[in-house]
C-alpha cells in the first residue's frame, strides 16, 4: 500500500473516533436513582443477606447495608452489582457502587465483594428473590366473558373484558390479563400468565409456566394459498399451533397454525418481540429467537439454537442442535444447517469462511484502485514497447 493511500486511511479513522467520542460524550445517559422503579429504592439488605440468598461468599463487611440492585452500567452509589472479569470489576472498582458479585478468581478490592461460581446467575437469582413476581388475587373479573362449557382450575385469575370461549381449559394459578381472548376448544396448562391483549385461535395447546406477553398472536392462519389463472385460493389451515412448558413469547410476535397437524414450539424456548413463526415450523427445546426474526413454513430448528435480531428463514430449511446464528442473517429455501457451528451472513455461511467473505468485500474498492494501476502501468509499457 502506498504511503499516501496509509495516511488517508489514518486520517479517516481519526476523524471517524474523534467523531464517536463527542457523539458519546454529548449522548450517554447518566444515571440517576430517580430513574429507577420505586421497588428497586426500597431495598434493605446487608451484603451478608445478599450473599446468604445466592450462596456465595463475602469478603470485606458483611453488614454493610445495600440500598438496591443495579446493572453494570449504571453504579449507583450504595447499590449492588456484579462483573465477570477482570475489565469489568476494574471498571466498577473506581465507581459509587458499594458491592460486586464476582467470581472466585476476584478477591483483593477496596469494594465489598460477594465470591460465586456464576456471577451473572447469582445477580438473577437475586433479582428473584428481593423482587418476585406479581401476585395475582385469583378473582374473576364481572366484565369477563367466559363460556359455560368451559373448565377453569383453582386459583385462577380474569381480569376485564377477557373471553373465554366454548371447551376452553384453563389450567390452576393461570392468569389472564384484560382483553385476552381464548377462542374454542383451546387448552392452558397450569401457572400460566397471558398478558392483555394476547389472542390464541381456536384448538391452540399450551403447557404448564407458559407466558405470552401482551399483543402476541397464537394461532392465526398459515399464510397458504394456491396460485389459480385468475387469482390466489386460500388453503384451508386446519391444524394448531402447540406451545410446551416453560416457554416465553415477547410482546407483538406472531404464531400461525399449522395447515394440517401442528406448528410446535418445544420446550423451554425463548422468543423475543416482533418474531414471526410461519405454520408448520417446529423449534427443538430450549431455543432462543431474537427480535425481527421470520421463520418461514415447515422449517425445522434444533434444540438449544440461538438466533440473533433480524435472522430470515426461507421455507423448509433445517438447522441443526446448538447452532448460534449471527444477527442479520439469511437462510435460502431448502437449506440444510448441521449443528454445533456459528453462521452469519447473507447467505449464511460457517464462520471462518464469512469472515473472508466480508474481508474480501472491504478491501474491493482498494483492490479496484491497485488493478486500475496496473491497467495504467500496462498501457504505459505497450505504448512504449509500440
């Protein structure tokens, strides 16, 4: 590379951090315990208690107080937190916060430290313990609308404007939030909670510890159709969609029901807002899927798979266990996946041989300068040599 091309480059890149500095500087919140929930202020444990809770050990005092819960972002001063290296703990060594959860390998510090196998377990399990999960009264709201051939189980919450309809089975310490709508024949298991506004299609299947938040849609029909002369005919979608335990939905995502059989959500999956999951896909246990996501019809995904944000999916295509698949990336029709790999890109291509992709792509335009060179040097040399 020739010098003047090197010095460009430097100059470009200085400009571009000098650029990123002040946008930071100009634009980075600035904690303030004012911004935090009422709940997250209330909190009263010495570092002992904490420790007590998440099975760890302390090292410095033990009965010093914590006034909170707080994330690595935002030290607050006398508040808890946790790291999980060395970068991190240095960084909030010098910060407000009054106790670390760390792990074994920390142990000199001017803060009160909490020693345990997982830091970032520990600090959810915390998080758990100081704040639970709302309790609901087990009521029946008047305004509800459940039908009479319907089965609800003990201690079950409905708030306003929900409808249950016709055979519906709800399971024991479910909730329903306002203006859930429960369509025929469909089946809840127990310790469930739907968030307002979730609508699940007639025949829809959910386990036990099930949570749809609010906007979500279960159910809905398959985007089927047949291509006719003169216009597209509608393929019945007769099947459901069935949803195992422990399984979270995100607010606004999108279910459809199989054309014949069931669209299947294993067990244990966790999926982000805005995903779209066509009929007929089956997702393998403990699988976790990112926002803007679509998965298109009679696609197959391993079990323990995690997709970044905005990941496409052509129909049938099948990924195998334990893939991580980079953010942004795309999945032709028909495209078969082994597990245990990381791909990204557009295609999606195995790790090592992205990277070169992308590589290649970056340096095109310093390629096309060098060859353009060469042309002239050539044309210099056959004018010569003519």
């Amino acid at each position: 590379m020739s010098p003047v091309k090197d010095s460009n480059r430097l100059k470009r890149a200085s400009v571009m951090e000098k650029t990123r500095s002040a946008f930071s500087k100009k634009y980075s919140p600035k904690s303030n315990k004012k911004d935090f929930p009422p709940i997250a202020n209330g909190m009263r444990k010495t570092a002992a208690e904490c420790a007590k809770l998440v099975g760890g050990t302390v090292l410095g005092d033990g009965a010093l107080l914590i006034e909170g819960v707080t994330n690595f972002e935002n030290p607050l001063k006398g508040h808890i937190s946790f790291v999980q290296d060395e970068k991190g703990f240095k960084t909030l060594e010098t910060s407000e916060i009054a106790c670390m959860i760390v792990p074994k390998n920390i142990g000199a510090s001017s803060k009160v430290l909490i020693q345990v196998e997982h830091p970032k377990q520990a600090w959810a399990r915390l998080l758990r313990e100081l704040f639970p999960a709302r309790k609901f009264p087990g009521t029946i709201s008047p305004s509800a609308s459940i039908a009479k051939t319907a089965k609800l189980g003990k201690h079950v919450t409905v708030e306003s404007f929900v409808t249950v309809g016709e055979r519906a089975v709800i399971g024991d310490n479910t909730v329903l939030c306002s203006h859930v709508f429960v369509g025929a024949n469909v089946a809840i298991g127990p310790n469930g909670v739907i968030h307002p506004h979730v609508t699940l299609y007639e025949n829809c299947k959910l386990g036990a510890n099930v949570i749809l938040h609010a906007g979500t849609v279960i159910g809905a029909d398959g985007f089927g159709y047949v291509a006719a002369p003169d216009a597209h005919e509608k393929l019945p979608q007769i099947g459901n969609v069935v949803i195992e335990d422990d399984v979270e939905i995100g607010s606004c995502s999108t279910i459809d029901r199989a054309a014949i059989g069931s669209t299947r959500i294993g067990q244990g999956c966790k999926i982000d807002n805005l995903v779209q999951i066509a009929h007929n896909v089956v997702l393998g246990p403990h699988t976790v899927i990112s926002a803007q996501t679509g998965i298109s019809g009679s696609c197959k995904i391993g079990s323990h798979v995690t997709m970044g944000g905005s990941v496409g999916v052509g129909d049938h295509v099948e990924i195998g266990d334990w893939t991580l698949v980079g953010a942004g990336a795309g999945f032709p029709s028909h495209k078969k996946v082994p597990g245990k790999q990381i791909v990204f890109g557009r295609p999606a291509r195995p790790y090592a041989e992205a990277r070169r992709q992308i590589g290649a792509q970056l340096r095109a335009a310093e390629t096309l300068d060098d060859v353009r060179a060469l042309k002239k040097k050539v044309a210099e040399l056959e004018k010569k040599l003519s």
